[in-house]
C-alpha cells in the first residue's frame, strides 16, 4: 500500500497540507527535497520485489483502473468502490467518448482526490509497448491520456492558492511515494530543474514543450499564451461567486473563453469538478453551452437504492444520519451542496405547474388538464388570440396566447427576442397574418413607446388592423410582475407546449437565478387590465372565411409545435 509523505512526516509540526485553506511555500517542497534521495531508495527496493510481468502489468493497471491507483498505490484507502469505484468507472467510460465532461458530489465525497489528483495523475502516467504485452484490459488509452508525461495540464480553482495545493498533493506522489515511484521510476522529476516553484511541476519527457505537465491558476489569471491538452476545474465557483452576480458572471466569461487555453481546441478536453449551488451557477452554465456535447457525473448525498426502494446515505463511512439531519436544516445548503439539485431553493413557481397541450393539427390543440389519457380539444378558431411583446433593451420576449372559453390560457408561440425592432416589426405583422390577433400588448415604458408609434403607423400602410394595448410596468420589479402568473398556474389556466424549450428554462430557473427572464415577462402582460379576455363558446367560429378562402393560412403552421414556421428574418 502506498503512503504519501506529509508534513507532519517530515518535520513533526502537524500541520495537513491536504486541509482546504493551507497556503504552500517553497519551504515545502524544500523539505520533499531534502528527504527525497531516501525515498528513491525506498522505491529502488520496492521495484525488486516484483517480477518483470508483475512489474508490468502494475503498471498497465495503474493507467486504465483509477480506483486501483486512487486507493492501492496513491493510498487513499478511504475511498469506497459503491461511490467512487462507480465515479472512477464512469471517468474510464466517458473520458475517450467526450471533450466536456463534469462531476458533480456532495461535498466531503473526495472528488478533488479521485479526479484532481488521482485522475490528472493517471494521465500523465506512461503506457508503453511492454506494458500493453501484459495488460489483461484491451482498451485503449485515450487521448490526451496516451501523451504520458509529455501531456501538459491546467489545474484551475477560484483560488491560485487552493490549485496550488492540490499541485503540491500531486508533487509528493512523484517524490515521495515510494510505490508509484518504483512503478514509475521515469516520471521521477529531478529535484533542482523540475521543482522549482509551487506552482508548476515538470516530469521528465520525451519532447519539448514550453508548458509544464502540471500548471496552476486561480479564476481570472492570464495564461501567458500558455496552451493545455487538458484543463481540470475544481470548485472554480466559490463563496466570492455565489455572493455577486457580476463574479458570476465573470466565471462564466472565463469558461467561454477557455478554447484558447488549448492546444488542440478540436479535441483537448475540459474536465470540471464541484458542487452546484445555483442554477444559473458555472456547472448550470457548461451544462447548458455544451449540450449533448458533456457528459455530467452527478450524485446526491442520499439516492433511492435499486435494491431497497428506499432512499439512502451514499457514502455512510464519511455522512451519518445524524449528521445529515443537521445539514437538512438548512433547505439551501442541503439541496445545493449536498443534493447537487439547487432547483429546488427559492420560490419560483412549482414544478408540477408546468401543464401542456399538444397541437393535434393546425388549429387545434389536445389539453391535459386532467387524465393525460383523456385529453380536450380545443380549437384555437374559438380562443382570442393575443401578442404579449417585451421589446427589451438588448433582449426581449415575444408571447402569442389563446384563451379559451373557461378561461384557460395557452401559449402558441414563445421566444426571445434578440434581433433589431426592424425585424421585430415584420415579425408582428408577419404573425399577424398568420394568427389575426383581437389585441397586441406591447411594454411602453421608457423609449419603448417608439415601437408602438411605429406598428401604429404600419397597420395603415399594410393594411392590416388589431387593437394595441400600451403595457406599463410601473415601475414594479420583473420578478413581482412574472410571480403574479402563479394565480393562473395555480388554477390551472396556464398550458404550454414541451417544445417551448427557452420558455422552459426560464420556468425552471425563475425564483432560483438572476438570470433574465424575458419571455415570462412578455407573458406576465396577461395580468394587466384588459390584455386576458374570454374566448367564444366552442364551435362558434367553425370555418372562418375571408377573401383568399380561408382565414388560416394552415400551411405555414407546424402541427407538431405551432409556432415553428415563425420567421425571424
């Protein structure tokens, strides 16, 4: 078993370099250095111990089975195979298939040890032609994982300080771990040209690079044109984040910035590492920006067992009931750190308040309002028909709704309005065309009045004629004004289609994130005076005709979602 050397091993004083918060100095590596010849002795008599294949096929194991070098040689027998084991297992299968890829545990569930140290480790292990005659395991190694030491590494936290302890945790596993160090003799750094200060490690390599294998930075820091084959977040969305927007907001520029951190931005990999405690947090954020394109690692401080049906501590050896009692007296903290489901905080609106239609064909929509084997139809021919317009400043929301007979509101369209009032003007009357709307509420406030000045003027010109209802907020929050659409919610009078993606989000975050919410403050006009109106009895309008024929143009309206020929253009 492998035991790493720690301060209180070398000089008695007691103090952890591994506890959060310690700040290392060149003192320390000072002290690895005197004590490092004997620990390469230590590794010289481990290694004849072994046979050749044994030797080998160590070494193989090393590099494709992270649990195995996590608790056998890097000795963090603390670690348990159900939590970890699983995490390590889902590294080794997603790593070769994803360029993003984040973890996300409780806190105190050793993700920096496995992933931090013990993965970026790994990585920069060699893997050579005799180790793969005895590797049992047939998989390949990975990219950049297969450039063994002469791959280079970002560790990247809120705090330098903090990325340069966990360098410092890396560090005495290649000076002072005599296991790894007989596994590993060519990855041994010399001691005066590659330890030179605490924020940079170099092993010996076969080519030249002017990047170290390890590098550190705190958020923020310029790399210096420094470029990386693999950058490794760890908590980079710290207490100084979560209390200001704007230090959020700066995390999150710095993300998407992080392409010209790489080397090979086609194919270098981002590997975070944390906790969430927002939505709209630096995790919700890649999250979102990468899609389909991440693959996301997360486990909550108790889950359902499979086998029970019940739900459980996870990792019982580090929380006991009686601890997670006091934690879950804090809902915040809970759901955050320890659920890694911050979806749940604030006072948005229920989740079980989002209902849905179904569009059947052009003009009519299939409501779950009840059994959702029994839906009712509705046909929008008999509902009246609105435009709720948020012009914004950069971004704004577009909203077209239909109320039916009983009062139930649905919404046939909703996006963001990120384009110029020119364009925004032909969208009105191009839905205008399409829909025939009884009223168009546009938000007046300030310079915004212009719009309606302007639609006012067009309708002569196109000949084309609804009601303009001029909405003012004043001068009431946003997040009062979206909040008084839980009336509607909770009477269920408020239905939305599955495929209304961005309305969607902001629902979902709406309470939890200062993120804007644009659309639902488009859509919370419904609540002024006069803007919601009753639709007609059913079957009232049957067939509507007008000059063309017809007074819906059915062929520009998708059946599946109903707003999904809307140009923007």
């Amino acid at each position: 078993m492998g035991k790493i050397l720690t301060l209180d091993d070398i000089n008695g004083q007691g103090v952890n370099p591994d506890q959060k918060g310690y700040v290392v100095g060149d003192i320390d590596y000072e002290r690895i250095i005197d004590k490092y010849d004997e620990y390469i002795d230590k590794a010289h008599k481990q290694r004849k111990t072994w046979s050749k294949e044994q030797f080998h096929q160590l070494r193989a194991r090393c590099k494709k089975d992270l649990f195995f070098l996590c608790a056998a040689v890097l000795g963090y027998t603390d670690l348990d195979p159900k939590v970890h084991g699983r995490f390590c297992k889902w590294i080794k299968d997603n790593f070769p298939k994803y360029q993003y890829l984040l973890a996300l545990l409780p806190r105190a569930h050793f993700k920096t040890t496995v992933k931090t140290i013990g993965h970026n480790i790994q990585c920069a292990l060699p893997y050579t032609e005799e180790d793969a005659k005895y590797d049992t395991d047939e998989s390949e190694v990975p990219y950049p994982a297969n450039l063994g030491t002469n791959i280079r590494i970002l560790i990247e936290h809120e705090v330098a300080e903090e990325a340069a302890r966990f360098l410092f945790s890396i560090a005495r596993h290649f000076t002072t771990n005599p296991l790894l160090m007989a596994l590993f003799p060519e990855c041994i750094p010399d001691k005066k040209r590659d330890m030179n200060n605490k924020w940079e490690l170099r092993l010996p390599r076969t080519e030249y690079h002017g990047e170290p294998t390890f590098d550190t930075m705190g958020v923020g820091t310029r790399s210096q044109g420094r470029h990386y084959n693999l950058i490794s977040f760890d908590d980079i969305y710290g207490e100084k984040a979560r209390e200001s927007a704007t230090e959020t907001e700066k995390i999150k520029e710095h993300v998407d910035s992080i392409f010209g951190f790489l080397n090979k931005p086609k194919i270098d990999k981002v590997f975070g590492v944390g906790t969430r405690y927002k939505v709209d947090d630096v995790w919700g954020h890649m999250i979102n920006k990468f899609g389909p394109r991440i693959a996301v690692h997360k486990r909550s401080v108790e889950e359902i067992n499979p086998e029970t049906g019940q739900k459980e501590i996870i990792f019982p050896d580090r929380i006991s009931p009686e601890l997670l009692e006091d934690i879950k007296k804090n809902k915040k903290v809970y759901y955050s750190e320890w659920l890694n489901d911050p979806e749940e905080i604030g006072e948005g609106f229920q989740k079980d308040w989002w209902r849905t239609f179904e569009w059947v064909d052009s003009v009519r929509i299939a409501v779950f309002d009840g059994n959702p084997s029994h839906p009712t139809i509705v046909n929008i021919r008999d509902c009246y028909i609105a435009f709720h317009i948020d012009p914004g400043e950069l971004t704004g929301g577009f909203v077209i709704t239909a109320t039916d007979y009983w009062w139930r509101t649905f919404t046939l369209a909703a996006i963001p309005i990120e384009f110029s009032s020119a364009a925004l003007v032909e969208l009105i009357f191009n839905q205008a065309t399409k829909w025939h709307p009884s009223l168009v509420s546009i938000e007046a406030d300030a310079a915004q009045h212009l719009l309606g000045d302007w639609v006012k003027s067009e309708m002569a010109r196109r000949q084309v004629y609804f009601m303009i209802h001029e909405y003012y907020t004043k001068r009431q929050a946003k997040a009062r004004r979206i909040d008084a659409l839980s009336q509607l919610y909770a009477s269920v009078q408020l239905f939305h289609n599955d495929k209304q993606t961005e309305l969607k989000s902001e629902f979902d975050r709406f309470g939890k994130s200062t993120q804007e919410v644009h659309i639902l403050d488009a859509l919370a006009q419904l609540m002024d005076e006069g803007v919601r109106r009753r639709g007609s009895p059913p079957g009232t309008f049957g067939v509507i005709m007008n000059d063309t024929g017809s007074r819906w143009d059915e062929s520009q309206i998708d059946p599946i979602t109903g707003y999904s020929a809307i140009d923007l253009v």
